[in-house]
C-alpha cells in the first residue's frame, strides 16, 4: 500500500508540474489553447493570470515532492498538500469546468485514501 501511495503521490506531483508549464510557458502558445480550450485572444488577455496560477500549480507540486523526499515521516505533509489539492480540484471542478474533478480532484483523493492507509 505504501509503494502506491508514493506512486499516486509522486504522479500528482508531475501532473502539477505540466500545468505549471501549460500555464506558464504555454498558455497562448497552440498546445496551451487547446488543453484549455482557448481562443488566442482570451490566451494573450489572461497569460499573466494564468502564469500566476501556473506559479501555484508548481508549489503545489514542489510541496508533494518534499513529503516524498522526507518519506515515512513526511506523511503529514503529503496529506496538507494533497488536501490543498483536493480542495483547488473541487473549487476548479464547480466553479471553471467539471473536467477538472477527473483530473485533479480525483487522483488527490485516491492519494489522500492510500496516503492514510498506508
């Protein structure tokens, strides 16, 4: 059980790493706007919003990947960062696109579930 609530963990962390270069480096750039479904000029309005919450995406992902490097006695740290993610996930899914209760929201909680059984 713990191996794969480090895997889990561990791909949370590189999910959040993509959305940090989709938002920041990426946004108005093709693959940016079709991951997000933009028009280019929504994406060059909002870049510097994006790239705002692409910088919180990344600590999101650097936070996962510090309670992973302090192994077993980091596990109250992957459990406040994957509640963060959870909690960004479910705010994101009701309020932006449900889209993105399958893609962050979910895989937090499947980690939150194996990161507390483990």
């Amino acid at each position: 059980m713990l191996i794969a609530a480090y895997v889990v963990v561990a791909l949370i962390a590189l999910l959040h790493l993509y959305f940090l270069v989709l938002e920041m480096f990426l946004w108005d750039k093709p693959a940016g706007r079709r991951a997000f479904g933009l028009t280019a000029e929504f994406a060059a309005q909002s870049k510097v919003l994006a790239a705002n919450q692409g910088l919180y995406n990344g600590f999101l992902a650097a936070g996962l990947a510090w309670g992973l490097w302090l192994g077993p006695t980091g596990v109250q740290i992957r459990l406040f960062f994957l509640l963060c993610v959870l909690i960004a996930g479910l705010f994101g899914g009701f309020t932006a696109s449900r889209k993105i209760l399958w893609i962050q929201a979910l895989p937090a909680l499947i980690g939150l579930i194996l990161t507390w059984l483990a």
